[in-house]
C-alpha cells in the first residue's frame, strides 16, 4: 500500500511537471489579467453561434452620423453581429467646424448603447427566432496620427498634437509619452477604444516630387529612435485611456523604405527577411517584446500593411504577395522569436483597408471586376484576425452594406463546412474577445459606455505640445555656431517684413463649412500678438504683410498682374516662407522653389527666412545656398507656429534635431548618430555589477572610497552615457571596444568588443597576473576615453585609478579623415612597439649613463674653475638628484608622473636634466655660502 502511494505522488509530481513545463500551443496564456481575459474568451466563445463568431472578425465603416434603427450600420451591428467599427473624416462621422466633440460623443456613445439595448436583453421583438444572444462591446477605431489635416480624422475639439517627426526631433521619450497620454485620455473620453497607429516604420529618404513617402508621419529614420518612441508614444496611450485603447502599431512589417503612400498602392520593396530584420522589423520588436519590464509599452495589434518584397527569402528574382495576403510570408515572420511569445500570448493581427485603392488596384489592374469576399476570404486565411473594411464594394453590388452582408453569409457558410476554417475562426474570434475583456474585464454597460463628465478633459493639452514644439525646433542651416554672424538682431521695428505661406484649407465633412488649416495670415497675426502693437512693440504693425504661395505663383505666372506683390517683397528687408511639402498633386508648393530658380533677384541682399512646417528634406542644396536660415518645424499645428514666431524674434534657441537625413545640407543620420569624436569617454568601475557579486558570495575588499583588487578577481568595468553628434545617447547595439595593456613579467594587449544598451557599455576583465594593467574603451570614431589604471604588484592587491587625458583639438578631423579600423590597429601597434622598445635593464642603463655622463661633464667643467673637493661633491650632488628624479618617477609621485614614464621619454629626459641641475645648483650654493662665512 505504502508503495503504491509512493507510486501515485511521483505520478503526479510528474503529471505537474510536464503541465508547468509544456504549456498549450494553441494561445498561450499570458501572467495576470491577460490569462483570465483569455478563460473568459474562450468560455464566451463557445457559446457563440457561427454568425456572432463570424461576425466578430469584422471592422466595417458607415456614411454620417445617423446610427438609428433605421440606418444600415445599426442593422450591420443588431442583426449581423459586427464586431466593430472604423471611424473616418472621409465617410462624415463627423460635424464640423462647431460641435464636432459633443457629436462624435453622442455618435459612439449611441453605437455601443445600441448593442446593449438591443442584446442585453434576452428577447426583443426582432429576436423571434433567436432567443439567446450574448452581448459583446463593439470596438470603435480610429487613425488620429496627429498634425491635423489631413491624417487626422477629429479636426476641431480634441488638443492638436503634432506628427510623429516632431515628436521624433526632440530625442525625449518623456515626451512622446506624454503627447501618447494626451491622446489616449482624450480618446477615451469620447469612447474610442481601438486606435491604428502609432506608425513604426523607419524613413528611408526616397524623395521626389512625384513620389510619395510617409513623411512626417514617422518618427524618424533611425530603428533605435523608432522603438523608443513607439513604445513610450503606446505606454502614454495606455495609461491616459487607463488601458481602454488597444493599440494596433502600423504599418506592419514596415514600409519606411516605400515610395508609394499604402492607401494608394501596393509598392514593392527589395530587401530579404534579414536586412528587414536590421532595421524595418526592430521598432515592432521593441512593441512586442514581452520580457520589457513594463507591459504598457506593449502593442496590442499590429497593423498588416499592403506591402510586397522582392527576395524576401533571398531569391532577388521572387516576390511576395502583399504581405497581408500571403499566409507563407506572414507565418515566417510570426515565427521570428520575437514575435513568437507575443502572438502565443493574444498578439492580434489587423489587416489594413481592405477596400483601399492600393488593394484594388492590385487585385483588380483592368477596373473591370474586383471581389471583395474572395478577397476577405484571402486576407483571413493569411493569419489576419480583424478584417477592416471600407468602402468594401463588389463588382456589381450597389453599395458597400450589400458586399459586407455577403461576404459575412460566406463566411457563416465556410464554418459550417470547413473544419479548418472554422478552426482557423474559433482561435481568431478568442484572441479578440480576450482583447475586448482586456479593456473591460467584464462586459456591461457601465464598463463599457463613455462617461460624459470626462469631456471636460478634451482640449487640455497645449502646454505639452507648446513644450514638444519647443524641443523639436531645429536650425537646418546654417551651423549653430555661425547663425549669429548671420542674422545678429532680430527684425525691429523699422524693418518690413513680408509673410509667404504655404496656406492649406479642407472641411470636416462634405456639409460642414469650410476651415483653414494654416491660414495666410496666422504666422503674421502671431508675431503682432507677441511682438506688435498688442505685444512688446518690438515690430511695426504697418511693416508687416501676409500673402500666399497662390499668390505667388499667380505672380510667377503672370508679373504684369501682380505688380503690388513684386513692389513689397522688393521693399522688404525680412522674407519669411512658410513652407508644408512639396508635391505635384499640390501645385502651389512648388512655388517656393520656382521663386528661387526663376527670380534669385526678387530675394537677394534680403534676409530670407523658411520654416518648414512639415518634412526637412524638401529644398536640395541648390534651393538652401538661397536661404539666409532654414529652420525645421515639423508640424504645423498652432503651438509650433508660435514657436516658429519666437524663433524668428531669438526669444527661443533651436535645440532640436532632424531625426531623419537632410541631404540638402549634407546631414547623414547614420554618421550623425554614430559617436561624437569630440568626447572623451567616461571610464568607471561598475559598482552594480560589484553589488550582485557580493550577494553571491564574490565579495571585493573596499574601504570607504577605495576598491581593492587582487589576481585572480574579475574587474567589472563601464563607460558614461556615450553621445552621439547631436549630444543624444548613442543608439543600442553600437559597438564598444575595451583595450587591456597589461605590463608585468610578460606584457600583452586585449581586445573586448561590446554594444552599447541605453548609451552605456560595459565588459568584465579577468586579472590574471601581477603587473599594471591600463584599461580604455573606443567606439568608432570616437577614439578618446578616460583611462583606468590598476598595480598590482602583491597579494594583496591593488587600487584603481583614473586618468582623463586631455583631448588633442584636431582629433575629430583626423577621425573623419581616417578609416576607424586603421586608427585602431594604428594605436594598438603603437602600444605594442612601445613596450617592446626598451627593457627595464636597458631602460635603467641607458638613464644611468644620461646620469652620470651629465654628471662627468659636471665635474670636468667645474674643476677649471672650483677645488677638487667642491666639483667632486658638486658633481656628486648633481648625480644623486638625477637618480632621485628618475626613482620618484617610478613609483609614482602621481598618476601623471606614471604616464609620463610609459609615454614620453623626451619628457622624462628633461625631468631628469633638471633634476641633475637642480642638484648641481644646490650644492654649488651651499659650497658659495660656506665659503662666504671663512
């Protein structure tokens, strides 16, 4: 009996085990709350019926605000079970210019009210057949990447943040965290719930004027910069919706390096998985990564681009699908292990718009027929699990509602007869339930419908961008340290100064009135705000005027008609052009440039001022010789706009950076990013590393400001925060290397190469002898470093010193003049020649007879003129103090004195020349004075 209880425990022991051990393949559950979100998916899903199941993968859209029981979207949400919807500027969800925040309110409030009206209850009169119905939230989406028109879909109401570039130029996570909570506490205060972006993409510059990128809809063109941003713009959504917002990160799996805009094309791109890996894919690592230590910097989704690659998998001659259709392409990427734990743990996968002009024309190149199930169908059976669908129309249907009904009857049809598909269903629909409890817990009402109140905190949050317009403003051209000489006094008030810009204007909906994006005259109304009459006086309100990149170009096109605008800029002193981006599709923009190829003289002798309010890169370097100062704003909401007017008038300095290339000015990323050759790198112990030691057991002796280290002890050693050109921390993964000189019975250098993780490098050496050990780091081009000394010359041990050398002024060219490899390999065969020079006998004979050659010729000099018994003791005397000089510095009066002895003999010979001096002189002072006295 005894052993059979033995038997049933080391069962179940086993049993345990192999439970702990091997989790389930098909979600894993992730710690905490997501696991209850994924026991309460799964037991709702079950109950489902395949229409409800189905409908759930669905995000569909709708024309105007009406969501009444009579309008398609109400019949789309009651009555086919979608499970969400996208709201778009596009489609008129929304009012405008007056009211838009209370009637987007209303909108979404009455959408989610409508669901649980008509399904919270167990019997409607609708539900005749139905009697059971299981009441789940709807999503409600949106794209509001800032910037105002026209990737924002709320114009008026909510606070302007600015675009992602501007953010990117301050090199502040801080910030991009707080313009993430702005947006996310103003969201969820109308009861959105479901956001697509921020975008992650890295800014490949592949600009012309007939092409199209993302511009500043990015946060820049470095992947470091990008993942750090991304996951402090998602951990500040997160925490201003209280975790009510899930956010789809876009557009997967990278699309920076396209010259087509993803509404608008399928573009192809020729890059293989690895090189994607490098540099697309390491901001979505950054967003997926679940070992990160906080979980609110953690995408929820991630959004499908329509993007095709040429080599994916190295063949140069094979091309994908679009990504989002090509289930082959989309698996392999969800395998990478970075990807592999967060979709195990509920990770979903949105498709982009599905009824897009870029997806269209792909499928559909004639215009004669386009299926939008089949095409529906595609995206699912590629891995999406949320379809989003707008202006989803089939060849042949009337209107989007007839293809979305269809498409959701196949669907229902395919699970009924498709064991696969429905497999394929079921995992999708719990992966989006799980995300709904995730932003709920539980599904009720009170839970889930927006609380009016929270409309008092909408439109609070101009200090955060006024701060961020502050940091990201950047002087372009020229240098810093020039801008003085050019420009020394801002306008005043006898200067005239003309206004040129780029205006833009658009309407919220199709009904709603007209608006101004930047108006004509909202820079010149700022400045006399500030600085005019009604400000500090300093500008003459009569001086200033405002006109139009149309009125421009009207002049360029015809100068006899616009004589009044050629009269004033040829009486101004100040030009200042307001520029946005520049594309055909928008001719007015290229009047700037026209301006400086077919009048230079209407501008010359003038200071000309451009501020650009959108992408940098515009103007070449032809356009930029014209300019008196070119500075980049990014953004052109109105907090940036007043920044641009106090820059103007020096109240503000830039401090910001371009976070993409300017190659107008010759301004590289990769180079500005790489580490600053001016600095000296900072050298340390690492103390914390020191600490986790002690908790082991692996103590090192210490006294108050002092470490001892014996051989045999593993000396942790780090750099301060390594800067890059622009003074930011050096991005991860940039290549540190730690040289060890040891100089003992037997001398050697080492080499430890290493990456930087937050700007810090670090690396463990192992004291393996007696002698001194000299320790310094580079990191290309960046050749300077503190250097730390140890001497260890007993048991028992020895201390660590520092020495900082002092930076020679023409390092930097020399760098940018040389290849790094061979720099290196330069000084570490100087090190080694030096050590094997001379050996300590034949460095001590050699100074021997330095010594006493002096000292002979002392001595026979003197004695023409002195007593024997004076010039012997005086050449003597003169002998002694040279060994003297020589024996200090060899065991060190100071550090200095260390390094001159190892570095310098020219130095040390004359260290010891004036030591034999001085002893000369000594005794021939003493001999006078004693003779004196007789």
């Amino acid at each position: 009996m005894e052993k059979k209880k033995k038997l049933f425990l080391a069962v179940f022991l086993l049993m345990v085990l192999i439970s702990i051990t091997f989790p389930s393949n098909t979600l894993a559950q992730s710690e905490g709350g997501d696991s209850i979100a994924f026991e309460k998916a799964r037991d709702l899903a079950e109950k489902l019926s395949p229409e409800e199941k189905v409908g759930q993968l669905f995000l569909v859209t709708y024309q105007g605000t009406d969501v009444s029981e009579d309008s398609q979207i109400y019949d789309l949400i009651i009555n086919h079970n979608i499970g969400g919807v996208v709201l778009n500027r596009e489609n008129n969800n929304f009012i405008g210019p007056e009211g838009t925040v209370e009637e987007a309110y209303n909108s979404v409030f009455d959408l989610q009210d409508t669901v649980w009206q008509a399904i919270g209850a167990s019997l409607t009169e609708k539900e005749e057949v139905i009697t059971e119905r299981n009441y789940v939230p709807i999503f409600i989406g949106i794209s509001q990447e800032g910037d105002s028109y026209p990737y924002d879909q709320i114009l008026n109401g909510l606070t302007q943040i600015p675009n992602q570039m501007a953010i990117g130029a301050t090199f502040d996570t801080n910030i991009a965290e707080e313009i993430g909570r702005i947006l996310g506490r103003e969201l969820h205060a109308l009861g959105i719930n479901l956001i697509f972006g921020p975008s992650l993409d890295v800014l490949d510059i592949n600009f012309s004027e007939t092409s199209n990128d993302l511009g500043t809809r990015t946060f820049g063109g470095d992947p470091y910069w990008v993942g750090e941003m991304g996951k402090a713009y998602i951990k500040g959504i997160h925490e201003g919706s209280s975790n009510q917002i899930a956010v789809t990160a876009k557009y997967f799996p990278g699309r920076g390096n396209s010259d087509r805009l993803p509404e608008e094309e399928v573009a192809t791109v020729r890059k293989s998985l690895e090189q994607l890996k490098l540099i697309e894919l390491a901001p979505y690592f950054s967003v997926t990564n679940m070992s990160d230590s906080d979980p609110a910097v953690i995408t929820d989704g991630l959004l499908l681009s329509h993007i095709r690659y040429q080599g994916f998998q190295g063949n140069i001659r094979a091309t994908t699908k679009p990504v989002s259709f090509d289930s082959l392409a989309l698996d392999l990427l969800m395998s990478l292990p970075e990807f592999l734990d967060w979709r195990d743990r509920g990770g979903v996968l949105v498709s982009d718009d599905l009824g897009s002009a870029a997806v269209r024309k792909f499928f559909n190149p004639t215009g004669k027929f386009f299926d939008a199930r089949q095409v529906a169908i595609n995206a699912f059976l590629a891995g999406n699990d949320l379809l989003y669908v707008n202006n989803f129309i089939s060849t042949g249907d009337s209107d989007s509602y007839s293809t979305i009904i269809k498409t959701l009857d196949l669907f229902a049809q395919k699970y009924r007869e498709d064991k696969a598909f429905a497999d394929r269903v079921d995992t999708a629909v719990v992966r989006i339930l799980a995300l709904k409890y995730k932003l709920y817990g539980t599904f009720n009402s009170n839970r889930v419908l927006p609380k009016q109140f929270m409309l008092s905190e909408i439109g609070e949050g101009s200090e955060i961008v006024f701060e961020t317009a502050s940091k990201a403003v950047t002087l372009i051209d020229p240098q810093e340290g020039d801008i003085l000489n050019t420009i020394p006094e801002p306008p005043g008030s006898s200067d005239r100064l003309v206004f040129v810009v780029d205006n833009i204007a658009t309407v919220q909906c199709d009904t709603c009135d007209a608006q101004e994006v930047i108006s004509i005259t909202e820079i010149r109304n700022t400045v006399l705000r500030l600085y005019g009459l009604q400000g500090s006086g300093q500008i003459n309100d009569n001086r200033v005027l405002a006109y139009s990149f149309d009125d421009l170009m009207e002049y360029l096109d015809n100068p006899f008609n616009r004589l009044d605008f050629e009269t004033n800029i040829s009486n101004s002193d100040w030009l200042i052009f307001a520029l946005l981006d520049v594309n055909e599709e928008r001719i007015q923009s290229l009047a700037f440039k026209r301006l400086i190829s077919e009048r230079p003289d209407l501008i010359r002798s003038k200071k000309v001022m451009v501020f650009a309010f959108n992408a940098p890169y515009y103007l070449d370097a032809t356009d930029i010789t014209s300019i008196t100062a070119y500075y980049g704003l990014y953004s052109k909401v109105p907090e940036f706009i007043e920044v641009a007017a106090r820059v103007l008038l020096q109240e503000i300095k830039p401090s910001g950076h371009s976070p993409v290339s300017i190659p107008g000015v010759g301004y590289d990323l990769i180079t500005i990013m790489s580490p600053d050759t001016k600095q000296i790198i900072h050298l340390e112990i690492d103390t914390e590393q020191l600490k986790l030691k002690d908790e082991e057991g692996e103590s090192v002796e210490s006294t108050e400001n002092e470490l001892f280290f014996k051989v045999g002890d593993i000396l942790p050693v780090k750099t301060g925060v390594i800067i890059d050109h622009n003074g930011n921390p050096v991005p991860d993964g940039t290549v540190a290397r730690f040289i060890s000189s040891h100089i003992g019975e037997t001398e050697s250098i080492q080499q430890f190469e290493t990456t930087t993780v937050n700007g810090i490098a670090r690396v463990s050496f192992p004291i393996q002898a007696f002698g001194r050990l000299e320790l310094r780091v580079i990191s290309e081009p960046a050749l300077e470093s503190d250097i730390i000394v140890l001497d260890i010359s007993s048991e028992e041990g020895g201390i660590v010193s520092a020495i900082t050398p002092t930076p020679i002024p023409t390092l930097a060219e020399d760098v940018l003049s040389s290849s790094g490899e061979d720099i290196i390999e330069e000084q570490v065969s100087d090190e080694i020649e030096r050590m094997d020079r001379v050996s300590p006998i034949l460095e001590w004979l050699l100074i021997s007879t330095l010594i006493w050659g002096i000292g002979i010729g002392i001595f026979m000099l003197s004695k023409r003129y002195l007593t024997l018994g004076i010039s012997g003791p005086l050449a003597f005397s003169a002998i002694i103090c040279g060994y003297l000089s020589f024996i200090g510095i060899i065991i060190g009066f100071s550090s200095g004195f260390l390094i001159i002895y190892r570095h310098n003999y020219f130095l040390l010979t004359f260290i010891i020349i004036v030591g034999i001096s001085l002893g000369g002189l000594v005794a021939w002072l003493f001999f006078r004075r004693k003779l004196g006295k007789k």
